[in-house]
C-alpha cells in the first residue's frame, strides 16, 4: 500500500509531481490547513502532512491523525506545530532550513536600505504629487555597524552581505565558535555590548522561551540612541509595545518589520509611524524560495516514507538514504533487545546503558538508541516508538547512558544494552550477522546464541543433570511445540540459561509451572 500525504498549505505544483515519482499518493487542499476543524476530520487518513505556515499543527490536530508518521514544514519555523505534542505521538516534525535562507537575508538587507534611505514614505510622498526632498534625510550604509543576534544560516547570509556593503559586523550568538566568527570575518561580543555598539540590529534567531522578546523594554534601553531594529525572524523576538515607545521617544530612529507577534497583522501598535517599514511575512516569497523549499519538503518526506531517510528532522536525528538500508538491521536488534529486557525486568528502570563496539559504533547511534528505548518501554506503556522513546524516557527520569568502542570480541559489531532497576541489574548483547538477522549472544554474563522468533520462553536456572528433560517434558505436556532451543552456562554446576523458540503464544499456566521447576531462578514468555 502506498503511503499517502495531505498538502494543506499553497506549495508550488511541482512538489505534488515530487511525491507521485516517489512513490506517494498525494492530495493536494491548498486551502484546507486554514479550517481546522476540517484538517482534523480529513487528517486520519494520511501518513504525510505536508505545510507552509498557514496550517497550525495543534494538539487537537494530531489527536486525530492516527496514521501520521512526518509532519514537512515547506520553510525554516516549525513555530505553528505543536512539536512536544508531535514527538509524543512519534511524528516526526521535518523543515526546509536552507532554502529560504538567501531570500531571506536579501530581505532584511532590502529592508534595511528601505529604512536607512525612507523609500517607502518617500514613494508615498513623491507619487502623491509632492516633491519632498528635503523631508528624507537618510542615512549611508557604509561603514556603518551591524548588530546581527542569531548567526546561523540565514544571519550567516546577511553578515556576509553587510561584509560586502562595506560595514563592520558584530554579532551575539551563544553557538558561534570564535573560530567560525573569524572565518566568517565577524566579531563575536555578547548581547549587552552588540545593544550598545550597533547602528543597525538584525534579528535572525527562532522564537524560544530564551529569545522571547530578546528586544524587551529593558534591552532596548541599552541600545545606541538612534538605532534602527530589523526584524525578518520571527514574531516576538521583539516586544512591540516597547518598541513603540522608543520609537516616540526617538531612541530608537526606524524600525523595518517583515513579521509580527500576531499574524495576520490586521492592526499593529507600530503601524502608521512614518519611520516604521512593514511588510506581510515577506521573508522567503521569491519564486525561487517557494520552488526550493517545496522541493525540498517533498523529497524529504518521499525519502522517509519511501526509504526510512531521515532528513532535517527537530525531534530525530538525521539519516540519510544512504544509511538507512545499513542501521536497519541495527535499529531492529535494538528493538527486540529492549523488547527483551523490558519483558524480563520486573521492577521500573532507573538507567540504561549502551555500549556500541566495532563496526555498529561507527553507525548513528542516537537512532539506534531511541530504538532500544522504545523496546524497552513498549511492554509497559504499547504506544511508544523510537521518535517519541527518549522523551518518554526522560520525562520518566530514566538516564540513558551511551558509549562507543573498538570491537573487543568475536564479532565484528555488537550492541550491548543494561538495564539497571531497583531489583538489579539486567544485561544482553546482540549482534547482527552477514544475512542481515539481529540475533542474541549473550543473556546477563551466560554466552548464548539465538535468533529472535515471534514466540519464546527465556529461563534462567542452576546447571543440573535432568533439567533440561523436565523443562521439555513439561512444554510437551502443554502441547507447547519447540522450534529452536539455545543454551549456554557460566560454568559447570554454575548458572544456566536457555533461550526456547516455540509455536504460539505460552499459556500463563505453563509458565507457572515452568517457574515451579525445581533449580529456575527466572523464567519469562516473550513475544517479539
């Protein structure tokens, strides 16, 4: 069955034709991300919903969209999904962070000529029948200083910009790497020197918690009086209210604004001032963008439904088509070894280790990790998988511990997963073979092999002649068939274990009897 996507937003037509050579059916309602009641009545039936900025991806929305596997944001912000609410149902959330970045940053330049120069009350003005020229006394770009807060790809573009308008560039961003900045020819400072030094602040950072109203009433105090703010990022970076009044007060000299705390923005505290520049969350409509990001949107989320590739994922790490065919195998193997200690376990887990060796720690890791964790808690909480696993997990206080290291065995990779709990400690190692099979090789410090099967029974016992005999006699006696049968000890006399592949699912009663044998210290029927 092919898997089927919604676009619910205005994307370009070449992405609808992007999704059938991929493999994916596709419905293309422009309109009907703006009706959310309808979105939710239609959402149930889709595996992909494909977006702009228009649908707003709430938790009512994602209640209802029980097939949802990817959610592609055809742009950078992810602001209008609901992406803790995503990640907890296993969607994973898609953008396009780099296709939109030119555009933008041309954007914000443009609008920080528009309001160094005042050309668009200078348009007013002239095609009104006036001829106004000494009214618009402008200011030059040239060396001047630019204040960008946010230097990831878009700031990176409108740095390199400012550089060649012959500007000086400072820029506050905690990730920049001093080495980066002198790359890129910029001067790292912190926020309170880049308020004070700038002539020209840009704002090009995603609205967080942190960077709420990053220009509030207090940090616009701080800025050179006569700066002038641009803001092409995001509503709510700036404090708008606050921004009005330094603009009446003439502390602040302009301000240009392509996006606003509430959008549509019908009404603004800062429309109607002549030094204000506003335009309608302009930032990535250029032709160009809009093909880009679409193509892009549509191809990612193609690769993942189609291939398993993970591409520019917020909440799961990134695995291209490339690698996916090779953590397959890895990603299964970590599954049904969480799968196996969390059926064993029977006491809450506090801490998971995973220790990677040879081949499989070269591989991504995170991605295998949060599919061992999303075997572990499936047998208690069912709807729970790798996208969601490790929020589940943390949310739980569980502390997940990883570890990679040279191959030290036998095997070329092995993956080796310990549970602690407040009843002990539970350890298992698989591997996974030349054909492709994850299989078990060793249960707590006994070496045993086996594959995984839909139906098995694990016991652990004292190394004694004649249990083996009754252990079997007594599944015959249950009519309980035995497909493969796996043993190993530590030691002669010491503990044993045995690892049974059986047809069918094990009566609780049989289970108890095989836990009433004399010599078993644990026994457990696990289905895989």
């Amino acid at each position: 069955m092919r898997p089927r996507v919604l676009i619910s937003d205005q994307l370009s037509a070449a992405a609808a034709q992007i999704f059938s050579m991929r493999g994916v059916d596709v419905d293309f309602q422009p309109t009907l991300g703006k009706h959310p009641e309808k979105l939710a009545a239609a959402i149930g039936g889709y595996d992909g919903l494909a977006i702009r900025s228009a649908t707003k991806v709430t938790a009512e929305i994602l209640g209802a969209a029980k097939r949802l596997k990817v959610i592609g944001r055809a742009g950078i912000g992810v602001d209008n999904v609901d992406v803790p609410a995503a990640t907890a149902r296993g969607v994973i959330v898609m953008n396009t962070p780099f296709g939109n970045s030119v555009t933008t940053a041309e954007h914000a330049i443009a609008l920080m000529f528009a309001l160094a120069r005042e050309i668009p009350a200078a348009d007013a003005s002239t095609q009104a029948g006036k001829w106004e020229k000494n009214r618009f006394m402008g200011v030059e770009i040239s060396g001047k200083t630019l204040g960008v807060i946010g230097c990831g790809n878009i700031g990176t573009n409108v740095a390199t910009r400012a550089l060649g308008l012959k500007m000086r560039v400072i820029v506050y961003d905690p990730f920049l790497s001093g080495e980066r900045a002198a790359t890129l020819g910029v001067e790292k400072v912190e926020l309170d020197e880049l308020l004070a030094r700038a002539d020209f602040v840009t704002l090009h950072t995603p609205l967080t918690a942190q960077t709420r109203n990053i220009l509030s009433r207090e940090n616009l105090a701080k800025t050179k009086k006569g700066v002038r703010v641009i803001n092409c990022a995001r509503g709510g970076l700036v404090d708008e209210e606050a921004l009005r009044k330094a603009l009446d007060d003439g502390h602040v000299a302009g301000a240009a604004l392509d996006v606003f705390a509430t959008e549509p923005a019908t009404e603004n505290p800062l429309f109607g001032r002549p030094n204000v520049v506003c335009t309608p969350h302009l930032g990535a409509s250029t032709t160009e963008a809009q093909e880009m990001v679409a193509l892009q949107v549509a191809e990612q989320m193609s690769d993942y439904l189609t291939r398993g590739a993970v591409t520019n994922a917020v909440n799961f790490p990134s695995i291209s088509a490339e690698e996916a065919p090779r953590l397959r195998p890895y990603v299964e193997l970590a599954e049904k070894l969480g799968l196996l200690v969390g059926q064993i376990a029977s006491a809450g887990v506090d801490k998971i280790s995973l220790v990677y060796e040879g081949g499989v720690a070269e591989l991504k890791t995170k991605a295998i990790t949060a599919s061992a964790l999303s075997g572990l808690l499936k047998p208690i909480l069912q709807d729970v998988n790798p996208v969601c696993a490790a929020a589940i997990a943390k949310d739980r206080g569980v502390v997940v511990e990883e570890i990679t290291r040279e191959a030290e065995g036998d095997y070329e990779s092995l993956m080796r997963l310990r549970a602690v709990t407040s009843q002990g400690e539970i350890g298992v190692a698989g591997t996974v073979f030349h054909d492709g099979k994850p299989r078990i090789v060793r249960v707590g410090d006994i070496a045993v092999e086996a594959e995984f099967t839909p139906s098995m029974i694990v016991v652990s016992n004292e190394d004694r002649p004649g249990f083996i005999g009754r252990f079997a006699g007594l599944l015959g006696d249950a009519k309980i068939n035995i497909a493969t049968f796996a043993l190993g000890r530590d030691s002669p006399g010491g503990s044993a274990m045995a690892i049974v592949a059986v047809d069918g699912d094990v009566p609780e009663e049989a289970l108890a009897a095989i836990r009433r044998l004399n010599g078993v210290k644990r026994a457990a029927a696990l289905r895989f």
